[in-house]
C-alpha cells in the first residue's frame, strides 16, 4: 500500500469515529442503570398516541355532530314551515265565514277543492266548520239540515246530532269537505268530548288556533293512528273580538282541520332523510318527564310511516338532535337520531392511520432502546441480593414480633408497645385497658391429652382473640398458656363487658384432637385500665395480672376487675 494511505491511519482524522463509540457506549450503559426508561418511554409516547388519537376522533365526532344537526334542523324547519301552512288554511277559512253572512255548503265544498287538501296539504283529511246550536234550537237545526236540497247531502245518513243525549249548547260539525270518509263525524258535537271541547274552548277564549293531539278520529275507530286537531273560532261581526269576554259572547261556530302526523311527516320528509335518521314527535304536556325527549310520543318512524324499520342504535343516542316545533297554543318536540355512525369511513381510516403510525413510532422508538440494553449487571445482581436480603430481614423482624404458634404478637413486642401506647393515651387523656387471661387447668390438659392438643388449645384461643379484637386493639401471647389484650381507647367498663365476652366465647369452643374430643375450655380473666388503676404500663399489666390472679383464687372461669382493694373487686362467673 503506498505510503500516503498508510500515513493517514495516525492522523487526527480518527477523532469522529472515537466519539461515536463513545457515544454508543454511553447509550449502551444507559438502559442498564435506569431499565425502567425505556418502560416510562414507551408508557408515555403511548399515552402520546392514545391522547393524539382522541383528541383527533373528537374532532371528526364534533364534526359529524355538527353536519347531522344542520340536516337535522333542515328538517325541523320543512316539518315547521308544513304546520303553518295548515295554520294558514283555517284563518283563510275564517276569512271566508268573514267576509259572507251566509256560507252554503255548496260554496264551502267549492272553496275547499281550491285549496287542493290532497295534493297541497297532505296529511289533512279533512276542513270543517261547526255552529254554535243552542240546546232550546237543537230540533230546528235539525231539521233545517235535513231539509237542505244540495247534491252534495244526497245518499247520505240521515242527519242528527251526536252522541244523543241533552246539553246546553252542541257545537255541531255539519260542513266537512272532503265527506267521504269523514261523514262518520257528521253531526258530531264537539262539546261531548273532554277532549274536543278543551281545544274548543281554547281557541274560543284566545282568538288564535288552539291544537289537541293524540286523538283518534271518528273515522278511524280503533285504529292507533295519531291525529292533530286545529281548531279556529268565528265571530259574529268578523274579526276578533278584544276581550275574552266579548269573543265568548260574539263567538258563533268554529272551523277546523285534523292532521294525521304520519302522512304529514311522510309527506315532508324524502325517503332518504327516513331511512337515514329516526324521527320522533312528542307533545309536552303537563308531564313532562314522559318519553326520551319529554312528553307523550305522537310518532315514531322506526314504528310507522312508509319508512318503518327498527330503532336507532343506542349508540348513536349521542348524536340526537331535539328541536321545538310550535303548534298552534301547544309545543312538539321534534327529536332525530342516526341510524347509522355521521362519521364517514374516511374519517374513521383517517383516525385509524394516525393511531397505527403513532403506534408504530412508540414501537420503533422502543426497539431501539431495547436494543442497546445489555445483560444483567453486577450491580443489578447486587440490588436484586439486597432486595432478598431485606426481604430476609422483614421476615426475621416478623418472627421477631410474632409467636410462632399461635401467629399473635409476642411478649416482646406487646412491652414495647404498649409503653409508646400509653405514653400517647397520658397526653390525650384517652382510657386504654388490660385484659390478662389464662387457660383454666393447663397443665392437667397437656398431662391428659398430651402437647400436641396442648398447642390445638392454644391456637383455638388466639383465634378467639383476633376475632374479637378490634382493629385498634392488640393481642399477644403473653407466655405458656397466658394472653394478654390491649385495648386502646377503650373505658374500664367497656373492657370488663368484653373480657365477659370473650370467657363466653372461649366456653363455646368444641375441640377435638385426632377425631377425639376434648372437652371445654375455660379461661380465668383479669382487668384492669389507665388512668383507673395505674399510670404505667408496668404498673398496669401488674394490676391487670393480679386481677388474674385473684380469678383463679375464686374458682377460674371468671372476669374479675381490679380493685387496689382486692376483697371489693368485681368478678363475674361463667355459667
């Protein structure tokens, strides 16, 4: 090789690659020092993404919300606009009564096939006018109606009012255009009818049209189909009086118009916008928590119409739009929810690829730093020995406070704690009792049934005493057959009730040993409490054992409390 290339081997040309293993080895020593990094890397670039990823479905969901809402009020306003233009048809009716003192029948059919009901205001099946008949002219209306000679009567029932039957006044449905299917209400007095009479009334006192739906149409019998009602007063003198107490008085017959809401709705809705979404029609009224939307449900088109199917998801119930519609004197509430998810497919892929590159990145940048990590250390070898060794110590200390064969704390520990403890009770003024108790003829048991039943006994007993222990109180094995329990907190009389407690309880214990019985066990107990009987810990396990002491003296299986005289201290015998 010619010198020159030679040369450049030791030149300070060398430095950059330096640098980089340098580097490398720092990035190589990184994940070994701190290998939770890369694990709180990646939580956090998929928190990132997860984050990102919804804020960005958010969006296109508020996006979808906004674009259903405008075609949504689109279709308020249609069903809106539809409403008024019936509206418009009874006052042009008034103004016909307005302008004539007398409007034949034959004149009122001809303005009626002017207005083209069927092909201009689908979903009305009918206008009508009602006089106002006095009870004392009921026969003479009659008979005037019966007595007309237009071709338009001819071939139908004869004419009555009805239902039969007397009242002060009948407000009488005698013009109905188109008759046809509608002469079934010929005659009808609308003052029967709670109902008809309530919008009657209403439209009389106000001047304005007043509405009633839910009603069901004379013509259609049984049939569940739900119907609007409009009706519009007339007036004596034309126009409408000041006072509600001049139009009642003025007030000679009404006009009116029925709606069926289905035809109405199918009529002003394409079938697109039906098979896309389902519409809702409540009337609110004086209970207002019914239905989804509030109020009685008039139509549902997931249930009726042309474009019947079945109901909206619940999941897209988050979508539905609710617009208030005024009809007439009453309110509907036009309620619209998707069939199917606004969120177009391109914007859910949209979503989906922002979720799958985020991913990817948090995948990628993982992978990297996993990939300079190294083998275990010594270092790591060390802390996972001294995480054992600890563990080895928190075991030992364990023992250290526990006896081993009952698993309740030991003398040791109980001393000790107890002198914090009381300390604690002196500067708050809080009682703490003793309760000394001993097994009752142990060591005749232990003769008698050997260690082994002796060691059942004594773990029976401590079991007692963690069940009756509060999560506040302490219970150690004392000694041999001795227990001791601290009860913080707790007053020397409360002590003394549970001491009693729990001689009953050691009483119940049926034992057996190698399926032979042992017989009962009973305990001798002393007691005794800070501040009644002493003012230190020592002090008071003495009081507490000398209460013990003096149990076993009276014939065992007894409570006694100490008393600094101990021929007045109480004791209370088992049963």
């Amino acid at each position: 090789m010619p010198a020159h290339y030679c040369a450049r081997a030791n030149t300070p040309m060398a430095v950059p690659d330096d640098a980089k293993l340098d580097l490398i080895a720092r990035l190589q020593q990184l994940p070994m020092r701190h290998r939770w990094l890369r694990w709180a890397v990646l939580a956090g670039s998929l928190a990132f993404s997860t984050a990102s990823t919804y804020y960005f479905s958010i969006q296109v969901r508020q996006e979808a919300h906004s674009r259903f809402g405008t075609a949504a009020l689109g279709v308020a306003n249609d069903v809106q606009s539809r409403i008024r233009a019936y509206g418009d048809v009874l006052y042009a009716i008034r103004g016909l009564f307005d302008s004539s003192d007398n409007v034949e029948r034959d004149e009122f059919h001809r303005f009626a096939q002017a207005l083209s009901l069927g092909e201009r205001y689908p979903g009305a099946t009918n206008i009508s006018f009602a006089p106002r008949v006095p009870h004392a002219k009921k026969l003479q209306f009659e008979r005037a109606v019966r007595a007309e000679t237009s071709p338009l009567v001819k071939g139908l029932p004869e004419f009555a009012i009805k239902p039969p039957g007397e009242r002060a006044e009948y407000l009488v449905l005698t013009y109905i255009e188109p008759m046809g299917k509608n002469v079934a209400a010929w005659g009808l007095d609308l003052n029967a009818d709670p109902l008809r009479r309530s919008v009657v009334d209403r439209a009389r006192d106000s001047g304005q049209i007043a509405s009633s739906s839910g009603v069901t149409l004379v013509r259609d019998g049984n049939a569940s189909v739900a119907s609007t009602l409009l009706r519009l007063a007339v007036y004596r003198g034309g126009g409408v009086p000041g006072s509600v107490e001049e139009r009642q008085r003025l007030y000679w017959g009404m006009v009116g118009s029925t709606l069926r809401i289905g035809e109405m709705i199918d009529a002003t809705l394409s079938k697109e916008m039906l098979s896309r979404a389902q519409v809702q029609i409540y009337e609110v009224g004086n209970a207002p928590g019914e239905g989804a939307a509030g109020g009685t449900l008039l139509f549902d088109s997931a249930a009726s119409g042309a474009a019947a199917t079945a109901p909206a998801p619940a999941e897209f119930s988050g979508y539905a739009v609710t617009h208030r519609l005024a009809v007439a004197d009453r309110e509907w509430r036009l309620r619209i929810v998707p069939f199917k998810d606004p969120v177009e497919l391109l914007d859910k892929a949209g979503i989906a690829a922002i979720l799958a590159a985020l991913l990817a990145i948090s995948a990628l940048l993982f992978w990297l730093m996993t990939s300079v990590a190294v083998s275990e250390s010594r270092g790591a070898e060390l802390a996972k020995r001294n995480r054992e060794a600890a563990l080895l110590r928190e075991k030992l200390r364990e023992q250290a406070m526990h006896d081993q064969l009952t698993g309740l704390y030991n003398r040791h520990y109980v001393e000790e704690w107890f002198g914090l403890e009381l300390r604690r009770a002196q500067r708050h003024g809080r009682p703490i009792a003793a309760i000394m108790l001993d097994v009752d003829h142990f060591k005749g048991f232990n003769d008698t049934f050997g260690h082994q039943a002796g060691d059942l006994v004594l773990r029976e007993l401590a079991g007692v005493l963690r069940r009756f222990a509060r999560k506040s109180d302490i219970a150690c094995r004392y000694g041999g057959e001795e227990f001791l329990v601290l009860l913080p907190e707790c007053p020397f009389d409360v002590a003394l009730r549970k001491a009693e407690q729990l001689r009953e309880e050691a009483a119940k214990l049926k034992l057996e040993d190698n399926n032979r019985a042992l017989g009962s066990v009973t305990v001798s107990i002393g007691v005794a409490a800070f501040p009644d009987h002493a003012q230190e810990a020592e002090a008071l396990l003495r009081c507490a054992d000398e209460a013990l002491y003096r149990a076993k003296e009276a014939g065992r299986d007894r409570v006694v409390a100490y008393a600094a005289d101990q021929r007045k201290a109480g004791a209370r015998e088992g049963v």
